[in-house]
C-alpha cells in the first residue's frame, strides 16, 4: 500500500467518524483490498475505535480484507439466475479451481466472488470477469472463457522474458 | 453558468431547447443501460458514432445514448426518429447497413426488425410489439427521449417544471394534500401513503429535516430502481426536490448501492447538472427555498435497505436496524426527523403534480393507485421491466406482455417480492397485482420482482435458495432472525438430500410463524414468507422429496442422476472431453458411460451433447 495515495482518499475527512463507509469504499477501489496498516491509519484519522473499523469492514460485502487476484470472476446468485442455472455455474467455476467463493487462487490470478443480484436479472445467469459481463452464460461456455484469459496471461508472460 | 433564475427562465429554457430538438428530428436512440451494456450496445454506439461521421451526417442526423427501455432480452436495440423505427438485437456490424439503408434511403431494413413470436410477422414500431402494448409506461416511457447525463435533454421534456410549479404557486401543505390526494403509496416494499409519511415528518419539531433516497435495491430479481436512477436521474432529484420542500427539509441523501456503478455515475452527473443550473443549492429557482444532496455508497448489505438501518449505515456505522418504537420520521438520520422514499416513488411525484392527483387515481385501484415498474424475469420468453397500472393481473404480465414459457414448458408459478415475498401458483393468475390482493396470496409487492418459474424449477430449491440469501444477509442482532433462520435452512436442506422426515415439515411450519412473529426488522419477519408460501402451494413437491426421495423438477442435485441414453449416444466424445472432472468414459463411436460415483452433476455434458443423449433421472 501506497500511503500517499491513503492520504489523497483521507483528505478533507480527518476526524469525521461518518465518513468511514466511504472511505473504505474508496480504499478498495484503490488497493482491490483493505491492508490492515491502512485500517490502523484510518481509525486513527477518523476519530473511530479501531474495533469498529473492523466490525464495519466485516459488516459489508464490498470489503476484503485480504489481497484479491489479478482477475475478478463475480457470479450473480439472484433469483433470476438461480433459476436458470447459477448455482451450476459457482460450482463448477469452484471446483475448477478448487476454492471456495470470497477465495482467491494460490499463484493469485484469480479472485472468485458471488453476489446476491447485479441487476441484470432479465440476461441471466450473469458472470462478470475483470468487468466484462457474461449474460445467458452456461458453465461450459464460462470454462472456455476462463482459459482463455489464462491462455493470454501465459503469453503476455512468455513476451516479458 | 447556466442558472436558472426563475419559473419563467425555465420555461423558455426549455422552449428553446424544445426548438432546437425539432430543427433536427433525425435521431438515433440507443439504449445502453447496464444491461444494454452487457450485451454490447457500447460498440454499436461507437459504430454509430463512427458511421455518421464517415458517411457525412454527423451534423444531421442526433445520436442519443439513453437509459434501459426495459425489453432488455432484445438489447442492444436502437430506435430510428421520427419514424420510429425499431431495431432490435443489434451488433456493431449491422450499423452502416442501418446508415446507409434507414437513415440516407429510408429504407426499413426487415431481418433488424422485431418479429412477433405469435404471429411470426416482423414489426415495424415499439408500440405494435405485444411486450409494450399491454403496458401504461408513464415512468419508462421518458428512458428513451434522454441522456441521462444531459441535463438539457430532462429540460426539453418538461423537467422540472413540476418543482417550478410547487415553488411559486403551492405551501408545502398543498403539495402533501395533492400527493394525499394521488393515494401514492411507497414503491419500495411495504406500500406504506406516501403523503403520510411527509406528513409527519413535517410535523416533527426538531430541526434540521433530511429526505432520503433509498437506491439500495438488495432484493435479487428487482432492477426497476437501478433503470430509472441510470436512465432518468433528474426525475428521482425533481421528486426529492418537491418531498424536501413539502416537510421542510434543508438536506438530502441519495443511497445507492456500489453495485450498480452505471446508477451512481449518473446521479452524480446529475446532482452537478441540478447545482450549476441553481434547481439545487441556496435560493432554488430564485424562490428563497433552499436544499441539497450527497450521494452515499452502499457497500452491499441486504439488510441496510431497512429504514432504521440505512440511516445508520449513512452515518457511517454498521447498518443495523433498530427497534422502530420511535420511528425514523421523527428520530432518524443524526437523531434528526428523516424521511426515507423509494427512487420509483420520488420519480412519480413530478409526474403526480403536473397532471393532478385524478390522473394517478385513474389508473389502478381504489386502495392501490397508480402504476408500477415490475422486473419480469425467469423462466418467460420477454424478460424486461414492465409497468402496468394496479390493477392489471398477473396472466396479462406473464402471458400477453411476458409472452408466457419458454421451449413449450408449462408455468407453474411466479415468485413476486424477492426474499419478503412468496410464490403464487399458476391457478391463482387472474390475481391483480395491487398491494391487498397479492399479500393476502401470502406474497407481497416487495420492491415488484417477479420470477417466473416452470416444470424445471424445484420449489423446494427455490425455498432453500432464500433461506441461504437471508442466513448471508441477516445481520445477528436479534435471535429469532439470527437462529431461526440457520434452523429453517437446515430442514430444507435436508429436505432437498432426502433425508428429512414428515414431522420435519410441521416443525417447519412452526419456526416461520415464529420467526415471524418475534424479529426485529422487515427482513427477519418476512424471511419465512417463501418457504411458508410453497409449502402451502406445492406441499406435494415437499412430500415427494421427504416420502420418495424424488425431485419431481430434477434439480436437488442428492436425488438426481446424469445418465447417457445409449440409443441416442452417437461417441461423437464431446461430453467425453467437456466434463471438467472426468466422469465419462466411452470409445469412440461406441455409447460413453457416466461414473455416477465422480458426477458433480454440473450439467455441462448436457449441455454440450447436440444429440438429447444425456438424461437426468
């Protein structure tokens, strides 16, 4: 973590407890995490028991507490896409790389995350990977993309050395 | 600086902006919502942009990018002005064709076209297709005629004119008595009158005041919220403009879940827009009214949708609800009265006072008025949002405007209200969809989310599907929700292995009246509701799971089986070499075997046999 660029999301913010939540909003756009020394530094400036900081870290989804991959795969658990297959979907992605949701992968190039709705419901089942969102998705065609994407890691590495 | 001084200001703002709209009547509208996103309608605006340049009619002819329409199955789609032609599952290819063809020949080119599931004919225009027909858009409708992010499109349409005329020609009484007089009640779950609400806000005497706009749209299956926020900001800050100036309010939040990033963008873009144009900030439209807004993240809690506990969340604290003996109007927000609306109830309050609480009455019920955005979505042909008046029952959304099941399945049921609401069964469609009727079906009107569900869906599952969402988004703080819940899920779980017994079911029963009757907020009283509902609609399908360890849907994963019909089975080894674990084995062109013992039953090889040879028994 860069602590520059906690003091440029703290600006203006100092001592003002009811700015946690969008502090902490900002800090995990920024570092794709919440680094404990930063958590320290926020409770700190805010004026908030570090405790709490915690506690509201835990509380909601958006946080992670620990270092996300390079790649974020969000599957959609709503209804709609429950219905039309998504349990399938987290189950096979899960078993294909073998770790739970909210887990990232050992080498750290994937990050697998379920969310209760994106809001899509009517394109479901619905994958978002690094962004791009998958709609009518099965988990076949969800595979291919995957190892497409690890296909084009492996090459940009083999260009680097 | 643009400000807008004054009424009249306003009025001939929009004039001219009205004028110049018609100097120029070619434009192309297309939707790019989130959805529209998804499916690619950013590259065919680009390719329109792009087109209209190199094909000389940038200057011509007016590119609209707008929010969601609503039919988001056809997405990307594009309309075609003044003739209103309407293109439909476009690709970015299909664009110079549509340049060159409809814009340069007037040419209406066929296979863009919608085509008529029923009738099998190509339709030309919006209004002729069955899924816009039966609906009353009044809402949905705008979508299309503005850029979100354009202030000036809002204007042109008539925006804001609603607040010009509360400003200068009602008392803050007035508008409550029109807004009572409308009969509007909350769009966001409980139905509670709006007018009500505002008046007691406006009666409580401590000082300062807030409203708030809850856009914390939790509920799976419901994204009405998101489209008119993404689609038509300015409509939901006009309605909160009025609410803060009928109870005196000096300040306002809009809530916004994080997860909708398009949502956020544009009501920031247009909290800007409303500032730099002076319709926010000190001395409204020169009226001496004063008021603003921030935008707040929600950092996506399910139960920080509930009043008590947004207004915790918007301090900054963990979004817990509170006991409600003293209610969020008189001590909310800051222990200041806060008053706390829906984005589809702000958005239909400039629309209430420009055309008069007897044209909202006209439509729904007596008890119910007006109309309301429903997420269709599930197991139906068009899914999309649809907005119908009140009274409008459920076979003419799911049937006339859903265009009913698809492969020919049959519809068993739809589930309305998301995790508050319940499943109604099909023989209860002739139902109308107002407040009354469907909680007396043990559902709810919720936040208006409805999944339709066929043969293929386990009702069981769909059950046991809920309870995992509340067990993740019950907070812990009281028991009943907290223990309650996990105890519930248990049962259902092992309903759905086959290993749960009859007395189990009565238990069950049991514990969601209880539930019910003992937690502390929204979500843990209503958290039995989809369990309570299917065991009182589809006992037989519980029955089936607990007496014969059957799924009669073929979903409970313990109680099915993936097999290969060796008459169909072809050993082309397609599903050979997509199983991910493999459990197929098989020679090729001689009928392959599924190992029942490694299965995952992810359904992948179903998927890929192109022959109908994988069975699920």
């Amino acid at each position: 973590m860069e602590p520059s660029k906690l003091d440029t999301i703290l600006e203006g913010r100092q001592s003002r407890p009811d700015q946690l939540i969008e502090v902490l909003q900002d800090m995990q756009t920024q570092f794709h995490y919440l680094p404990e020394d930063g958590l320290r530094i926020v409770a700190e400036k805010l004026g908030v028991p570090p405790i709490e900081v915690i506690r509201v870290a835990n509380f909601y989804k958006a946080f992670s507490l620990t270092p996300r991959g390079r790649h974020l795969l969000t599957i959609c658990m709503g209804t709609a896409c429950h219905v039309r297959g998504a349990q399938k979907l987290l189950d096979t992605v899960a078993g294909h790389f073998n770790i739970s949701p909210g887990e990232t992968t050992p080498d750290r190039a994937f990050t697998l995350e379920r969310v209760n709705c994106l809001g899509c419901c009517a394109l479901g089942p619905v994958a978002v990977l690094d962004g791009v969102y998958y709609d009518h998705i099965t988990p076949g065609k969800l595979l291919t993309v995957i190892n497409s994407v690890c296909r084009k890691d492996k090459k940009g590495k083999k260009k680097h050395a | 600086m643009h400000r807008v001084e004054g009424p009249e200001q306003l009025t001939s703002l929009s004039r001219v902006l009205q004028e110049k709209r018609q100097e120029q009547p070619v434009t192309v509208v297309v939707s790019s919502g989130t959805c529209g996103q998804a499916k690619g309608s950013l590259a065919v605006v680009d390719a329109f942009r792009r087109e209209l340049d190199r094909q000389g009619l940038a200057n011509k002819v007016t590119l609209r990018v707008t929010g969601c329409h609503g039919f988001c199955e056809q997405e990307p789609l594009a309309i075609v002005e003044p003739e209103n032609i309407f293109y439909c599952r476009l690709r970015s290819h299909d664009v110079p064709k549509i340049v060159s063809e409809t814009l340069l020949k007037g040419k209406i080119l066929d296979e863009l076209l919608y085509t008529d599931p029923i009738s099998g004919k190509k339709v030309i225009h919006e209004a002729e297709i069955p899924f816009y027909r039966a609906q009353d858009r009044v809402l949905l409708s705008q979508n299309k005629l503005l850029d979100p992010c354009k202030i000036e499109d809002y204007i042109a349409i008539g925006g804001y004119t609603a607040l010009a005329k509360v400003l200068t020609s009602m008392k803050p009484e007035e508008v409550i008595a029109e807004i009572k007089a409308s009969g509007l009640r909350g769009r966001g779950g409980g139905g509670f009158p709006t007018a009500r609400k505002w008046e007691t806000c406006r009666r409580a005497s401590a000082t300062p005041k807030f409203i708030i706009c809850n856009a914390d749209e939790g509920d799976p299956g419901a994204f009405m919220n998101r489209s008119v926020l993404e689609g038509n900001p300015h409509s939901v800050l006009e309605g909160m403009i009025i609410g803060a100036y009928a109870i005196g309010a000096e300040h306002g939040f809009i809530y916004v879940r994080t997860e909708y990033p398009l949502a956020v963008e544009h009501a920031r873009i247009a909290l800007e827009q409303a500032r730099e144009y002076g319709l926010l900030g000190k001395n409204i439209l020169g009226s001496g009214f004063s008021f603003d807004m921030r935008l707040v993240r929600g950092a996506g809690a399910f139960v920080s949708g509930e009043s008590t506990a947004l207004m915790a969340a918007l301090e900054g604290k963990l979004g817990e609800p509170r006991p409600k003996d003293v209610h969020t109007v008189e001590k909310g927000y800051g222990n200041l009265p806060s008053n706390l609306n829906n984005v589809e109830t702000l958005s239909d309050v400039p629309l209430i006072i420009n055309n008069g609480s007897a044209w909202f009455r006209a439509k729904g019920t007596a008890k119910s008025p007006g109309t309301k955005i429903f997420a269709l979505t599930g197991k139906v042909k068009n899914t999309g949002l649809v907005e119908v008046a009140l009274d409008t029952r459920l076979k003419t959304i799911i049937y006339d405007i859903g265009g009913g099941a698809i492969d020919g399945k049959e519809i068993k049921a739809v589930q309305v209200g998301g995790p508050s609401g319940g499943c109604i069964p099909a023989e209860l469609f002739n139902l109308p969809v107002d407040f009354e009727a469907l909680t007396e079906a043990g559902a709810m009107i919720g936040s208006g989310g409805m999944v339709v569900m066929d043969e293929n869906t386990c009702m069981v599952d769909v059950a046991r599907y809920f309870l995992e969402f509340l067990q993740d988004e019950s907070c812990g703080k009281c028991v009943p929700c907290r223990l309650g819940i996990d105890r519930m899920l248990e049962i259902v779980t092992d309903i759905t292995m086959g290993r749960a017994t009859e007395k189990q079911l009565s238990l069950l029963e049991e514990l969601g009246e209880t539930i019910t009757l003992s937690s502390l907020c929204g979500l843990g009283k209503t958290a039995p509701n989809p369990v309570l509902t299917t065991l009182r609609y589809f006992r037989l399908e519980y029955e089936a799971h607990i007496r014969e360890q059957r799924c009669p849907a073929g979903v409970c994963r313990a109680l099915i089986h993936y097999a290969i019909d060796p008459e169909k089975c072809t050993g082309c080894q397609v599903c050979l070499r997509s199983c991910p674990h493999g459990a197929i084995t098989g020679e090729r062109k001689k009928p392959h075997t599924i190992n029942d013992e490694i299965c995952s039953k992810c359904g992948i090889c179903k998927e890929e046999c192109k022959f109908d040879a994988v069975i699920v028994k």
